[in-house]
C-alpha cells in the first residue's frame, strides 16, 4: 500500500510538472525536442548514402510540367484559363516539405510514397495558383526532412545546401532547355522559398535573369526571415510595394487572429495580400477575392510512421469562397481571422500555432489574380519597349 501511495505521488508530481511545462511555453518544446531526438533519422547526414540524382531532362523528375497532366492544372469551378503550354509567360514552382517520416535525411523520390503524394497535394493546392498566368515548371527533388530543420546548424545546412543543388540544377535545365527566353515567375513555400532566396541570390539577382523575373511569391519562409538583411545582400531586387511592381519580392506567414507574432532571429517582410502592400494597414474581408478549400489529401505521418500513402485522384477545386477572411500585418506577421470551416482546419498542424499550411489557400484567388496582374503588366513594358518582343 506505501509503495501504491509513493507511486501515485511520483505520478501525481510528473502530471503538475507537465502541466506547469506546457502552460508556461516550454512543455511543447521539450516535447518536441524528445520527439525529435527519438525519431530524426539515423546518423549524420552523408551524401554518399543519397538517392541518384535526379535527371531533369526526364519528364519523370517533374511534379508538373506544360507538358503533362498533372494536378497543377486544376483550376476553381468557375474560373477560365488558358491551356498550359499557350501562356508566354512562366512559373518556376519549388515546393514545401513533404518528407516527414525518418527513413533518411533526404527524399528517396519513391514515387509510390507519401512524401510525393504530398508533392503532388502541394501541386494541387498551390502551384495550380499561378496556372492562370503562367506555364507551370516544378521540378520533384531529394527535399530535406523536417527533421533537419532542427538539427545543428552544421548538419542543417549540409542536408539543405544538398537539396538545393538538385533545385539549382532543375531550374538551370529549365532556363536552358524550356524557357526559350520567357518571362518567369518564381513561386515557393516553406522549404521552397528557402530553396528560392539562395536561388535568386546565387542566379537569378546577378544576371540578366532578374530583368526576366516577373516577381517571386515567396511564401511562407516561416524560420528563416526574408529580412532586410537579406534584400541588402542583393543588387537588383527588393521588396514589392504595391500591386504591379515588378522585379520584386513579395512574401508574409499566417497566424491566426489573437496569437503572437512570430518568434525569429531577424525581422522578416510582410506582404499583405489583400492590398499587396508592406505595410500594417488593416485590410478588411472584401478586398478577398476568394479562399479555396484544399483538395486532397496531405499525409502528416511523422516520425517512425512508414512513409506510405493510399493512391488519390485529385478532383475539381470548389469555387472560390470570397470574403473568407481580413488580414493584417503586424510585426512580420501576416494576421488571419480565425477559421472553423473543417477543410481548413483538417490540414493544420496545432503543434506549431500557425496557419502556415493556409498561406495559399486563404488568398488563392488573390494570389492568383494578382500573378496576372504582374505578368500582363511585364508583358507590356514589353511591347512598350519593342514592338517585336521575343516570347
């Protein structure tokens, strides 16, 4: 009876401690720490132990391209494109993390896993956003795991540094052998558009690429600001201000209204995409041009879960669903009304506090509008320019 008494005592303590842990902020960190110690993947990092790289001249290492149907070309009920392959402008899509589970440091590109059933969530629920303007271009690549985001900053870098060569040299085979001297955008989130600061400071900035560059949609960056430090890195692009800028970055993170903002080392910028400005203005619900509700499934198995998914087929984006939400930017956050729709909130991660998986989905049809926008007004500074403008 005295060891019970001692036992449920010890149990007692360990359930206020936990408690007192996860109320004052340091329980979810600490839980997340040891998840991550027991389930990162084994070892250190060693390229040796990678998959081959990916060819790009093989339609197969594409999640999209002009060329071939894949869910990057669905398109809202009620909206009208033009037929990939016709637009003469282009996107260069870099998608977000897909590769949660604890196999290895970097994608395998097991076609048949959940990591590219999550590329090809990604394509449906975020590339098919720049259909409308734009020929879409993303290349599948050996993506760092979730995982190495918390690792030391050594190891970090090393798994990212390799997933973004596979990137450099996806984008530089497109420049090379599809492009045909097109205007492009630059699209991303999460992991992409980390993948898509280096590029566009290791490519694109230096060149003569940036005069080709429409703008870059980087969304998402979430850990790693898109900070000033950053712009003043660069020669030739800076931030975006207004709706038809040019050449320019646009980028913000979500929150839910009532939280903070975002913890980071650095100040990042917050493009409110409402207004298109980067400023803390509040922009209320009727400057939105329509939220979609994500299609798909996106697997979440985290971890020593098996890296499997069940086949899907993606179906038809619902019509857009206008006024879903204001927004407003505060403290390098992007503030969005709090969402009870279930398809919504289905695909967010609680853990994190954030609406991170909501960055395209809230703004779908604003991001989607205004990558018209951008692209129409290039092209006629184009013809402004020459009457006879190489498309």
């Amino acid at each position: 009876m005295k060891t019970l008494k001692i036992l449920a005592g010890v149990v007692g303590l360990l359930i206020v401690i936990t408690a007192g842990l996860m109320v004052s902020g340091y329980g979810g960190a600490l839980f997340f720490m040891a998840f991550h110690s027991l389930n990162k993947p084994a070892g250190s990092f060693d390229p040796a132990m990678t998959s081959p790289a990916p060819d790009y001249a093989q339609q197969v290492n594409w999640a999209a391209l002009p060329t071939m149907d894949d869910p990057s070309d669905l398109v809202p009920e009620g909206v009208v494109t033009v037929e990939q392959g016709n637009h003469p402008t282009d996107v260069f899509f870099i998608h977000p993390t897909g590769f949660l589970t604890s196999g290895s440091w970097t994608s395998p590109m097991d076609p048949d896993s959940g990591t590219e059933a999550n590329t090809q969530w990604m394509m449906a629920n975020q590339a098919s956003a720049f259909n409308g303007c734009c020929n879409v271009y993303a290349p599948r690549y050996r993506e760092s795991n979730i995982f190495a985001y918390f690792e030391p900053d050594e190891g970090r870098e090393a798994v990212m540094a390799f997933a973004y060569d596979d990137v450099r040299r996806a984008f530089e085979h497109y420049i090379d052998h599809h492009n045909q001297g097109r205007p492009f955008v630059i699209a991303s989130h999460s992991q992409g558009t980390h993948h898509s600061m280096r590029l566009l400071t290791e490519v694109i900035d230096t060149t003569e690429l940036h005069e080709r560059m429409v703008a870059s949609y980087l969304i998402g960056s979430i850990l790693i600001p898109v900070s000033p430090d950053w712009f003043d890195s660069l020669q030739n692009i800076a931030p975006c201000s207004r709706a038809d800028d040019l050449h320019c970055v646009v980028h913000w993170d979500t929150m839910p209204e009532g939280g903070q903002p975002m913890q980071r080392s650095a100040p990042s910028l917050c493009t409110n995409p409402l207004s298109w400005r980067a400023d803390e203005e509040f922009a209320e619900r009727a400057l939105n041009e329509g939220a979609v509700l994500p299609v798909g499934t996106f697997h979440k198995a985290m971890g020593r879960a098996p890296d499997e998914a069940a086949p899907q087929v993606f179906g038809t984006i619902t019509a857009p669903l206008s006024e879903q939400t204001s927004a407003q930017c505060r403290e390098g956050s992007l503030f969005a009304e709090r969402q009870t729709r279930p398809e919504f909130t289905a695909v967010i991660t609680e853990m994190t506090g954030t609406y991170h998986e909501l960055d395209y989905a809230l703004f779908y049809m604003n991001i989607r509008n205004n990558a018209r926008l951008r692209t129409q007004t290039y092209l006629e500074t184009l013809v402004h320019a020459d009457p006879s403008p190489v498309m």
